[in-house]
C-alpha cells in the first residue's frame, strides 16, 4: 500500500496507474492463491471513465451525463442459478479454522505505523431493508478480527445504520453479505448517493446498459453479483457493538476507535483464482476520486433536474475535502434566488456531506481552487452572502469534538450537531472588465510563445481579459487609442476631468 500510495503523493492526476500484485506473501513468508489489485476503479479520473464506460468521450459532461441515464433509467438486476463466484464454497471448518476463512486472503494493511490492523477498504456490503426487501450496497470499512469475525461500520448517517436500527428494533440480526471485486458499474453504484429507496443493483444495470446477474447467496437471504471474485456472507448482531479501528479515513486524519458492528462469518464463495479488490483512503486517494465523481453526477441531477435549476452548469467536489466536504457549484443564474435554491437543495441531501458549499458564475473553474478563491474574495460579503445551517453529521469529521468524547458526541456533538456554511460568490451587478489582455492578444502572444520553445502552457480561468457587464464607452475608446500609440489624447481627455481640491 506505501508503494501505490506514493502516486496520490507525487504524481498529479493523469499520471496515476492501476497496480496488479501477483506475487503476494506476508510477514510471515505465507504465499497466497490470491492477486490483489489497487487502483482498478478509480486511481485517477481517466480510469473511473473506463469504468464507467465513457472513456472514449471527450464531451465535458459525459460523466454526469452517463449517471443522470443511469439514475433515471435503471434496469432491475436478473437472478441466474449460478456462476464463477461459486466455483470454490467454504462453510464450518473451513470457515473458522485459524488459517481459514477471510484469513485466506492477503488483505494488506492501508496505514503501516498506525492502523490497528488490516481492513477491507473496498467491500460492496450488501444488505436488506427488513421492512420493504430493497436490496442496499454500500462501501463501509470492514476491519479483520478473525477467521470468522470482522469489524463493519454501521453509522446510523448510512443505509446499513438504517437497516441496523430497523433489525435492532426486531431484535433480529442484519443478514450481510460482503463483495470483494465484481463489475465496476457496481462497485461506483455502491460509493455514489443514490437515495434510500432505490437499488444500487438496479442503477448499476443503468450504468452497464444492461441487468446485473445475481446468485442466491449459500447462508443468507441476499443476492450477490454472479461474476464477483469473493464473497464472504454472515450476520451483524444487533443486540451488541464492539470497538473497531484506528484507521486512515477520507478526512486525511486517522478514525479513532469506534464502537461498531460485529460481521460474524457463516460462508465463503469465490472463484479458483481470486482478485482482492483493495481502495486507497485519505486525501487524495482513489476512493476520493471515485466519490467525487459519483457524487458530483448525483448532485448535479439532484439540482438542475429534481430541483428544476437550469442554470447549474456543473458540481464540483474537491478531493483535499475528502470529496464530501467542500461543494462547489457552477451556475449562469437567471435570477438572484437561484445560488440559494441550490445551495440549500444541496446541503440537504445528506446529513454528513457538505460543510462548505459555493455557488460560482459560468466564468470560474469550480475545479481550480485559486479560481473558487477570487470568487470568494471579490464576489461575496460575508455579512450578506453567508448563511449558516446546524444538525449536520460529523462523518468522522475529527473538529467535531475532542478526543476522548463519547460516541454519540463525536457524531452530533450538543447540543445541535455540527455545521455547513453556504456562500453565494456569485456577482450580484454588473463587474468591470477582467484585468487581462484581450483574448486576441493573448491568442497571438501565445503563438509566439510556443516558436520561443518554452515551456508548455496549461491555460487557467481566467486566461484573458474579458467584459462582465460594467465598462462606459469612453474607457472602450481610451482603450484603442491606447492601442493605436494615441495614449496622449487620453490623457488630454482625463485632464479636462481635473477638479481642484
């Protein structure tokens, strides 16, 4: 994990790679029948395109494009008899021998130095809604006990903490099932915000243009992707929770010890030749990219369809928030209620996404933060064009309270839990004009530049001069006479303004 770590440390985002480990032993000289693989989904914004299958599109929006198809036209999964997922099944002995079960697998550790053991940081966990029967996969950090015992986060913000509670209040167990590599439209389905009722198998057929395949699971009521490499089925308990952790989370910091549920092994099922799935976590990583870009696409549909904003050109994530945090939001408004419509709508979707939430005008790069910064230092007040909203969730947020606070405290901190702030940076007048040479001349000078030989440019908004809105023709005037060597007559023309003081 060091080794693939040091590409989200020293390499910008194109040149990021997918690793393949094939030759994988332990501390203790172990061998496995089993590669790992890391990177596959989303080291860097080109691969989660592959995955997404819009890799050959150069369109701007083919990504949020491709998920505002998949998100309203999802295709309900098939259920097939069997397939290579249950070319090897492993059940009793074989599950809690101290050799055997999820300690059949490699699973490395993502922090050396500082976590508290290996963790499972790309299982698809699959669970039900024991009221309704709708299937959820979501991504949550599995921490390895055992043979036959696992860690699983089961936050109350998250569908599983849903079913969990739903269970708990049954007093029946949570059936689960974890996925550990399948197809990628599943495994981006599974980290994107999708809304509670709808099922990530049927919006992953969305994505892949056609039904997902699913087998019955051996020793739960659940169903799992058919072609995935390993599955490990069980239950969470509900009538207990347990510590879990330190781990290395989304935030960049390290995730303290966490009362959390308890995954307790009843069967394994995987093929002859399995593939680990592992994600990298932190600031940046490739978990990072892929909620960026899956939630980016979820909030943009949310906010120009659902919400009827028009204006919203794209929603942008940035990763050094650990692509939850920090929203922006590009927008040509067609009236001045339009940033607070959509700031709003997105501050609600989910209780523990979303702390600091710009709208900027068409001519910001929301992915360029110094673009975003000159939004927010000369297009807003603070006085006027902040609002504060509370009962946020703290989703790990290590501001939220101090060390050694409860639980329940580090996650809703009293007595009104944690914050967001909304800031509209978009221009409310008319501006002057951008102070920059007219696009023409950079244009030109840029030609230039290049039969000089130096250095290759990568032009950032804004990249040349151009009107928003406020400029007399006089100043257009003393302008080209500037141009034409007149610049004399501007200033006879300024000295007939002289007051005396």
């Amino acid at each position: 994990m060091p080794l693939v770590r040091w590409q989200y440390q020293g390499l910008p985002d194109g040149q990021r790679k997918a690793f393949l480990f094939e030759n994988v032993t332990d501390p203790q000289g172990r061998d496995y029948d089993c590669r790992v693989a890391v990177g596959a989904l989303g080291a860097s914004r080109e691969i989660y395109k592959m995955a997404l299958g819009v890799a050959e599109d150069n369109h701007a929006g083919a990504v949020a494009e491709r998920w505002n198809h998949a998100l309203s036209r999802p295709i309900p999964p098939r259920i097939v008899k069997s397939g290579p997922v249950k070319e090897v099944i492993l059940k009793g002995r074989a599950v809690s021998r101290p050799d055997g079960g999820v300690l059949r697998f490699p699973v490395p550790i993502s922090n050396p130095g500082f976590d508290g053991g290996p963790f499972l940081t790309a299982p698809y966990v699959v669970t039900k809604d024991p009221e309704t029967g709708v299937a959820n996969v979501g991504t949550y950090r599995c921490m390895i006990k055992g043979p036959d015992k696992l860690g699983v986060s089961v936050s109350p913000a998250q569908h599983i903490g849903i079913h969990f509670h739903k269970c708990k209040e049954k007093k029946v167990p949570l059936q689960a099932a974890i996925v550990l590599g399948c197809a990628p439209a599943i495994g981006l389905a599974s980290v994107a915000k999708v809304g509670y009722d709808r099922n990530e198998y049927a919006v992953a057929g969305g994505i892949a243009g056609e039904a997902i395949a699913l087998v019955k699971c051996e020793s739960v009521d659940l169903e799992v992707p058919a072609r995935a490499e390993i599955v490990i089925e069980g239950e969470i308990p509900t009538g207990v929770m347990e510590p879990e952790g330190p781990f290395g989370e989304f935030t960049g910091y390290m995730g303290g010890q966490l009362m959390n549920g308890i995954f307790l092994v009843k069967c394994i099922t995987h093929r002859k030749d399995p593939i680990l799935q592992m994600f990298t976590e932190g600031v940046p990583s490739e978990s990072g990219v892929m909620r960026k870009m899956g939630y980016e696409s979820t909030l943009y549909k949310l906010l120009k369809y659902d919400c009827n904003i028009p204006s919203v050109l794209n929603v942008t994530l940035h990763e050094s928030s650990g692509s939850r945090k920090f929203v922006v939001i590009r927008m040509k408004k067609t009236n001045p209620a339009q940033p607070w419509q959509a700031l709003q709508a997105a501050v609600a979707l989910d209780p523990s996404h979303g702390k600091i939430l710009v709208t900027v005008d068409e001519d910001i790069d929301s992915e360029d933060a110094d673009s975003v910064n000159w939004a927010l230092s000369f297009r807003m007040q603070p006085h006027r064009d902040v609002k504060i909203t509370t009962h946020k969730f703290a989703g790990l947020d290590p501001s939220a309270a101090p060390p050694g606070s409860s639980h329940t405290e580090a996650r809703f901190p009293s007595p009104s839990g944690c914050s967001a702030i909304m800031i509209d940076a978009t221009r409310k007048w008319p501006y002057p004009p951008v102070a920059l040479p007219s696009k023409k001349y950079m244009e030109a000078a840029r030609g230039k530049w290049e039969k000089l030989g130096l250095p290759p440019l990568k032009p950032k908004m804004p990249w040349y001069g151009y009107s928003l809105g406020h400029w007399d023709e006089e100043d257009v005037e003393n302008a080209e006479s500037a141009l034409r060597g007149d610049y004399q007559q501007v200033a006879e023309r300024l000295q007939k303004k002289a007051i005396k003081i």
